[in-house]
C-alpha cells in the first residue's frame, strides 16, 4: 500500500527567501514520485518527478526535490520564492508492483498552501 | 499543455438527478482517470480506464460509473447526484508505462459541480 504525509498544511515565506514544502511517504515497492503545483481555480500541473534515476531532481521554475529512500522523504526546495510561486503543492506517489507494472494509481497527499509575502 | 478538455466547467443540479462529465483527450493516450479534489483530501481516485472498454474502479467509486467507448473519451456519470458529491473534478490522462516506470499524468482544467 502506498501513501503520502505532507508534514504543513501551511507555509509562508517572504519573497527572496528559501522554500522547503516537506514529504513522507510509505511505498510496498519502488515508488514513483511527483510534486504538482496548483494556482487558484487552475488544473495541475507538473513541477517534477522522481522515477529512480537521479536522487536530486530539477524541474521547473527553480524548484528541486531530493529523494531520501532511508528517511522516505521527498521535500521540495526552492532557494528564492517569487510572488509567483503562491500556490497548492501537492506531493504524489504511486507504486510500481512486484511484478514491475503500474496503472499509473496515484496517492496524493493532503496539499500545502504556500503563502508568498512581498 | 497537453490536449485535455472537460465538459461542463461548471454545473449545478439538484439532488436526485442525473449528471455526465466528459473528458476528451487530442493526445491518443491509453490510460485516462478521474479524481475528485475535496479540501483537506487532496486528489482521490474515482475511476479509471486502460484502454477502450477497460476500466475499473479507484477508492471512491460509490455512487458514480464510468464508460470509454473510444479512445479520446472518458464519461464520468453520477446516476443520481447526491450533495456529497459537489465536489470539483478532474481528468487526467497518461501513456502506456513501461515496466518498472510510471508515466506521467497530465490533468485536464476540471469541472466544479454543485449539487444542490
């Protein structure tokens, strides 16, 4: 069974300042990880994905996450948050099975809101 | 972005009635999904399909049905809407995945639908 902690319902930053949006997860194999962000009445959309390659992973908008298998963590950092970047964050596992296939089910966690001030 | 679009944007009905969602994708993809966004839930699983015909359900599937009958298409219907059930919905596509990968899903804008 998979599932997925956000560890802050909310965070606020002041612009220019760092970002850490944090996340757990429990995965029975090997997990599929993702970070999508959501702006105000918008769909998703995706800022980056882990699928056992690199354990730092860059995606867009200056937004990197690092995989820690032993802590089973998945935190997203951003050095220098923009007004911009205000938004639901939204961290996503899915499993692929033993038998190394996937329908591609997704587990979301419950989301951050991230409050961006001037 | 990828070519998914949803029909209606917004809805409202009544309880007790009928209500379809559409989904279509332009990207000829094999696998589609829908979820629905509650606060505090984030994205859950309503129902999903791999391929024409194919689908099964996700962990809320009480109360709606799906059905694909071409590739591009992917109905969502509530046979009788429910307050419980206003809610914003989401589609969402994906390729086929290779094994040991999981390929990326693409979500379409959503549709909030209010049942009154």
């Amino acid at each position: 069974a998979q599932s997925v902690t956000q560890l802050d319902s909310h965070v606020s930053v002041s612009e220019g300042t760092p970002v850490l949006l944090r996340c757990n997860y429990s995965s029975s194999y090997s997990p599929s990880l993702f970070w999508y962000v959501q702006h105000p009445n918008k769909g998703l959309q995706l800022l980056l994905k882990y699928t056992s390659a690199a354990t730092l992973v860059k995606g867009i908008n200056g937004f990197e996450a690092e995989f820690k298998k032993s802590e089973t963590s998945f935190h997203l950092t951003k050095p220098s948050a923009h007004m911009s970047d205000a938004a639901e964050y939204f961290c996503v596992v899915s499993d692929v099975n033993a038998g190394g296939t996937s329908y591609g089910k997704l587990t979301f966690g419950q989301g951050t809101i991230l409050t961006v001030h001037p | 972005d990828a070519g998914i679009t949803q029909s209606p944007r917004h809805k409202v009905t009544e309880t007790g009635t009928p209500v379809t969602l559409r989904c279509h994708q332009t990207e000829n993809h094999r696998y589609m999904y829908w979820y629905r966004q509650d606060p505090g839930h984030g994205l859950r699983l309503i129902h999903y399909s791999y391929g024409v015909k194919d689908t099964d359900k996700g962990e809320v599937s009480d109360g709606y049905s799906v059905s694909r009958s071409k590739t591009e298409d992917f109905l969502l219907t509530l046979e009788s809407a429910t307050s419980s059930q206003t809610s914003v919905y989401f589609c969402a596509i994906s390729d086929i995945p290779l094994a040991g990968v999981v390929d990326t899903q693409y979500f379409g804008p959503g549709t909030r639908l209010t049942v009154l």
